[in-house]
C-alpha cells in the first residue's frame, strides 16, 4: 500500500512541477522591461511605483549576522498624490536583507524592485563575506529573486559606482553597469532571465555613468565614460586616455589622450569635464562641456595646455565653460546649461551657451559669513516655478536641511527642518521624492531610521521631520 501511495505522490509532484506551480528547476519571472511609466523619483533610498512608496527603512549594522529584519529591509506603503501616508496606513516588508550598504539604491524598472545586500556567502573558513555586495532583482509580482552580480573583493572599504541603462532598439533592453574602484575593473552586463557579460575593462582609473538611465537621443547619456593612465609609451606620462562606450560593449572610442582629464558627469545631453594648469596662485582649472554622439570620432576631446592656457586652440575654447578655479562643484545643473558651484564663501551659478560658444556668465546666489561645510542634495522647482538648491549644512556637528532660492535677488537661506540628518560614509544620500526630503536621522533610541521633511514649509513653521521607517514595525 505505501508503494502504492509513493508512486501516486511521485506522479502528482510531476505534474506540479510540470505546471510551474512550485520551485522546481528555473524560477519563474516576469518579463524584463524598461517600463518606468509608474515610477517617479526612481533610485536612492526612496521611490513611488504605481502609488506606493518602496523605501529602505534604516541602517545596521553590516557585521554577518545581521542580513534580515526590520532595519535595514525595503518595505513599501501607499502614498497619496500629494505625498500624504494616512495615519493607519498598512506598511509591507518587501526586502527582509540589509539593503543600502556602500550606498545601494534601489530601482523599479517593469515589475522588478532592484537592490543590493550584503553577501551571506561564507568562504573556505567559514567567514561570512559580508564585505562583498551582491546585486539583486525581485519580481514584484511573483516574488521570485534573481542574482544580477556579486563583487569580487570582500573589502569593506570597497567604492562601487554603477547605474542601469536603457539600450537597443526603443530603448527595450535593461543593462547593469558597475566599477569596482579596488580592482579597477569596469563591466557591463545585458539583464533577463539569465545575465549576460556584454564587456569588462580592466585597469580602469575612473567612470562617469549617466543618471537619466542611458536615456537621450544620440547624445552624451547613451554612453558609460571611463579613464585609464597613460600608455607607457606616451610622450607625456602625465596625460590620461578618456574613452567612451555603450552600454552594450560597442562604440568603444578613445576620445582623449593628450591632456589630464577628470570627469565631472552628464549634464544636458554632454560629458562635462575639467583640466587643471599651473599651481599655487596661478593654478587655473577649465571646466569643458563636450557634446557625444554615435559619430563622435577618436581624439575629439582637445583641451587648452599649459603654455597657451590664454588662448586654447579652437576646439577646446568652443567647449570651454569656465577657466577659474572653484572650491568645489557641488551641483552640474541639468537645465539650461547652467553649473552651480560653490566658489569660497559664495554659491555661484553660472550659466553657458553652447550655441554660441559663449563662455559662462557668473551669477552670486548667496554668500556665507564663513566658510561653510554643506553638503549638495539636489535642485528643486515648485508648483509655482521657483528654483531652490537643497542642502545639508554642518552645525555643530549636526546637518541641518535647508533651502536657498536661485532665481530670486538677495534670497536668504532658511532652515526647512530641526532634525539633523546623518551624512556617514556608506549611508544612502537623502532624496528629493515629489515634495519632500527623504533622509536617514537618529531616534531617540539612537537608530538610525527613515525620515522626511516638506520642502515647502513655511519657514516659521519649521519642526522636527516627520518619521517614515520606524512605522512599518
């Protein structure tokens, strides 16, 4: 009899595994799409999808043992229109993994939630290899999870610099790009339901990915952009090689290799980038902004050298936004062509015509009493179409959020928040989602958990910010 009942109970799990209803062989996924229709303020420690707010609910500890639970998972609520989670809304565990290490964001493209975690492997003693990230998939309506890549090295100290791009034809494919600053190696990868290697550099200085997703029309976004020293045969060894690259491992041109060149970013469709001549007081630095298309040929990039600094060769001044040496860059707008930059005490906007090849003009938004320690969030246009620059600014060992207006003479800057925020190495950077500032701040419990403060308030309204993460408990 019980021959009998095991060969019926082998027949039935043949037929269930048959019809996919169980875990048998593959997983299951949806399609892989680049579908972001329902998505807004996509990546960071925060987005919305399809009316509900998908969110990294805090830190821990990245010691092994903790890879699960409540701080650190991605949980999920619904949201208003407005950016209103009503008092007895119901919050949902999506992620129980320690998500957000060495600032890993998390994505939604189709109906996939993308993350990165802590690995849990172990090696050939037995130690977890919590220092290694491994980068994650979860298919949102099924809940199956898939292992995009995992990092070699296992060193905490580990810079990763990666993005998703959009490619092919109407931009329908998904690809992962990543560089590993340890091993210096640079790879892209095409993702469905098996990933596959589309190109992997090595000896690689430095990148520059696009933050639009590889979204443009033939311009500077559709490409990953990477550094590599010179070549030891070179004339100058003090020079470096910019190449550019699609994401699907075509289009690999070299565009520089006679100056040293340092990437800033993707802005307005171009690759913006600086040299720096001289030291000391005559130290001068250029800030370019080249145009990249699929037609862009090898050596494009030119750029002024050192005994003609006053009059760069054609190419290079038609590129050139400003040769002044600035504190720091803090923001490269995307509107207009304008960069902000934070000039010693002052924050500055200046503002470049490439139709022109007119150089930038130089706008003072607002200058401090002294030097300040700020720490760039991000710009914001509200309903009425005022532009603010959003920042953390250090006050006796607290980051306070405020807001500086750009497009209004003599603004003042005003404090949005009495919370201050953590701004820790390895920390995912506060977000701008819809109307309000998302951020990690310590509760009196000395956790560090999800908040959020409204851009808008009014300044005499000023309060604590409002607690997001610890809610969903």
């Amino acid at each position: 009899m019980k021959k009998i009942l095991l060969g019926i109970f082998s027949i039935c799990l043949s037929v269930v595994c048959a019809l996919g209803f169980v875990g048998c062989g593959a997983p299951k996924y949806s399609a892989t799409t680049t579908d972001t229709s329902k998505v807004s303020a996509n990546g960071g420690i925060s987005c919305v999808y399809n009316g509900e707010l998908y969110f990294v609910n805090g830190t821990a500890e990245n010691d092994g043992a903790h890879n699960g639970g409540t701080l650190g998972s991605v949980y999920k609520v619904a949201i208003g229109d407005d950016g209103t989670i009503a008092e007895d809304a119901k919050y949902s565990k999506v992620v129980d993994a320690l998500v957000g290490q060495k600032n890993g964001s998390i994505f939604i493209f189709g109906d996939f939630l993308y993350y990165s975690a802590p690995s849990t492997g172990k090696n050939e003693n037995g130690k977890v290899q919590n220092g290694r990230t491994k980068f994650y998939r979860k298919d949102l309506v099924n809940g199956s999870v898939q292992e995009i890549y995992a990092t070699a090295g296992a060193d905490e100290s580990e810079t990763l610099t990666y993005a998703y791009y959009k490619y092919g034809t109407d931009n329908s494919k998904l690809a992962f790009v990543i560089y590993e600053g340890t091993s210096k190696t640079l790879k892209g990868f095409e993702i469905n339901t098996e990933i596959k290697t589309k190109f992997a550099k090595t000896n690689v200085e430095s990148v520059v990915l696009s933050e639009k997703f590889g979204e443009g029309e033939n311009n500077a976004d559709n490409f990953v952009f990477y550094t590599m020293s010179a070549e030891d045969n070179a004339v100058d060894p003090n020079t470096n090689r910019v190449y550019r690259i699609k994401p699907d491992g075509t289009g690999d041109v070299l565009l520089s290799d006679n100056a040293s060149i340092s990437l800033l970013g993707i802005r307005n469709g171009q690759l913006l980038l600086t040299t720096t001549f001289g030291s000391g007081d005559n130290q001068t630095t250029y800030i370019y902004a080249y145009p990249i298309t699929s037609a862009t040929e090898k050596g494009f990039i030119n750029v002024a050298d050192e005994n003609n600094s006053k009059n760069p060769n054609g190419r290079a001044y038609t590129h050139v936004v400003s040769c002044k040496t600035y504190d720091d860059i803090i923001f490269v707008g995307d509107d207009s062509n304008s960069i902000l930059v934070l000039d010693s005490k002052s924050v500055v906007k200046m503002h470049f015509d490439l139709t022109t090849s007119k150089m930038a003009n130089d706008k003072n938004v607002y200058s401090f009493a002294s030097n300040p320690t700020l720490d760039f969030i991000s710009l914001y246009t509200d309903g009425d179409g005022n532009e603010y620059v959003l920042y953390l600014q250090t006050e006796s060992s607290k980051n306070y959020l405020y807001r500086l207006r750009l497009d209004e003479v003599n603004a003042e800057p005003v404090k949005i928040s009495t919370t201050g925020f953590e701004v820790a190495s390895g920390l995912l950077a506060p977000k701008v989602v819809g109307d309000y500032v998302y951020g990690y701040a310590e509760n009196d419990d000395k956790k560090i958990l999800l908040y959020r403060v409204k851009i808008t308030v009014d300044k005499d309204d000023v309060s604590k910010a409002e607690l997001v993460g610890g809610k969903s408990i």
